[in-house]
C-alpha cells in the first residue's frame, strides 16, 4: 500500500518557517520513500529529516538533520530515502524555507510505498 501527501511551507516577513513534519510509517520491511518539491517565486530551501519517535516529533522537539542533496535549492528538486541510501530508513521529514517573501512558497509532495500504513 501506498501512502501519499503534500506539505507546503510560504514566505513571509521573518525566516526560517518550516512546514508540518510528515511522520513517516517506520513499521515496514522495505522502506521508501520519494519525495518532489516544487517551488513559486525566489525561495531557498531544504527537505529536512529525523530519527526522533514520533510522540517527540508531534511535541516539535526532534532534532533534524539536512538531506545530503535537497539542501540549499532555489528550484523544484526531488530525493529520496531508503534502506539502501545513506540516511535512510528515518521517521519524519519536513520543508525548511530559508528565505522567501510573501507570496513564495515550496510544496514538497512524499509518496512512501511499502505494506502497511497509518
């Protein structure tokens, strides 16, 4: 089964924002997960990543880590995690927007397949 969603993140006057996390299923046997985020307007980004239980991510106290590639983008970008890359199984991912005015926004859109869901 597959499990789809979208999360975006907008401008504004003061940054860093940061998009709600994506609490990722963690209870399957072949984990992936992809990722695509398409960007409007002059934005800098990065998809972020935690190991963190989700109980500490809804509490917004996980402690995030930036992906090895989607990091620093001003254009639509995609990635991935997966228990063959180098970060990945992890347990939630979120946008961070570095910098972007009113009226800019990124929308990461996460597809994670696997058996399973919540």
């Amino acid at each position: 089964m597959a499990r789809s969603t979208s999360r975006t993140v907008s401008g504004g006057a003061s940054t860093p924002y940061y998009s709600p996390p994506f609490i990722v299923d963690t209870n399957v046997s072949d984990f992936n997960l992809g990722f695509g985020c398409v960007v409007t307007g002059t934005v800098n980004y990065t998809v972020q990543h935690c190991y963190d239980d989700s109980a500490v991510i809804q509490a917004g106290n996980a402690t995030w880590f930036d992906h090895a590639v989607v990091a620093s983008k001003t254009a639509n970008a995609d990635g991935n995690y997966n228990n063959n890359s180098t970060q990945g199984p992890v347990s939630g991912i979120r946008v961070k927007l570095s910098t972007g005015i009113a009226g800019t926004s990124v929308v990461m859109n996460i597809i994670q397949t696997g058996p399973g869901g919540r």
